[in-house]
C-alpha cells in the first residue's frame, strides 16, 4: 500500500470510526433512558411492554454500530501495525506483520468481551446465557490467533536456526 493511499484510508476510516463510535454511544444511552419511561404501554396485539421492544431495537443499533466501528477499528489498526513494524526496522513482510495483527486482535477481542459483560449482564438470565456464550467465543477466537501467533513465531526461529545451523556448518567445513 503507498503512503497516499494510506493516507486517504486513514482519512476514510477515522470519522467514520468517530460516527460509529458516537452512534453507538446515543443508541446505548437511548436503551437506558426510554424504555423506563414506556414501560406502562403495552403493544396491542403483541401483549409486549413498548419499553422491551425501545430496548431491544436500541440495542440492535447499539449492536450494529459497535460492529462497524470494530470493522473500521481493525482496519486502522492493520495500517498502525505496519506502520510501527516499518519504523522499528522489521523488514519480514507477511510474517510478522500479521503475528503483531493476532496480538492486536487478542487485546482487541479482550476489551470487546469485557466491555460487552456489564452490557448483557442487564439483559437477565439471557443477559447471563450471552454472557457465557460471548466468553466462550472471545476464548476460541484468542485460541486460534495464539495457534497462528506460534506457528508463525515457529517457523521464524526455524528459519534463524537453520541459518544459524548454516553458518556454523560453514565455519567448521573452513577449519
């Protein structure tokens, strides 16, 4: 990727994270504040409070705003990546570049699962059933990217070693 067009992704993605960011914010604040003040209404029809079903759109929207900014968020992220690896010198393209990325990931999917605890835990016993299922996701997920994390640290020392393994083998065919 060039500069200028890292330079315009950079320039796309961030206020879009922004937006994401402060939508998500008005619509989570929207599941608190209105659906206690509907709770007395009740659908005709579905024989649903109006508060549950405020709630429950609020926080779709909640939902799908989180998930745009974490889309936006890994893209900046991979661009910061590769920035940070260029300017400590680490010239290894894919490698470890996207070892660095699954270290990213594993944080980001750590503050996710933790941010979203006090969230679902409000939701009840399915706010409970959710949470459980959303720790046993976030830990299948940081399992894979540690596998891939060591398989690929793996194979990097692999490589040093047999080129260490060369040099000494070199060194000792010369004496």
């Amino acid at each position: 990727m060039s500069a200028k067009s890292i330079g315009e992704e950079i320039r796309r993605r961030f206020p879009r994270l922004t937006m994401s960011l402060v939508m998500a914010a008005i619509f989570w604040i929207i599941s608190v504040i209105v659906p206690p003040t509907v709770e007395e209404i009740v659908i005709p029809g579905l024989d649903v409070n109006a508060g549950t079903i405020v709630g429950i759109i609020a926080w779709l929207f909640t939902a799908i705003f989180i998930i745009r900014a974490l889309s936006d968020a890994l893209t900046l992220s991979d661009i910061v990546t590769d920035i940070m690896l260029k300017r400590l010198g680490i010239k290894e393209e894919r490698s470890s570049r996207r070892a660095a990325r699954d270290a990213i990931y594993i944080i980001v999917i750590i503050l996710v699962a933790t941010a979203l605890y006090p969230l679902l835990g409000t939701l009840g016993d399915i706010g409970r059933m959710l949470t459980t299922v959303t720790t046993y996701i976030a830990l299948g997920i940081i399992l894979v990217l540690i596998y891939d994390m060591g398989r690929i640290l793996y194979r990097m020392i692999e490589r040093r070693a047999e080129s260490v393994a060369d040099r000494l083998a070199k060194m000792a065919e010369k004496e």
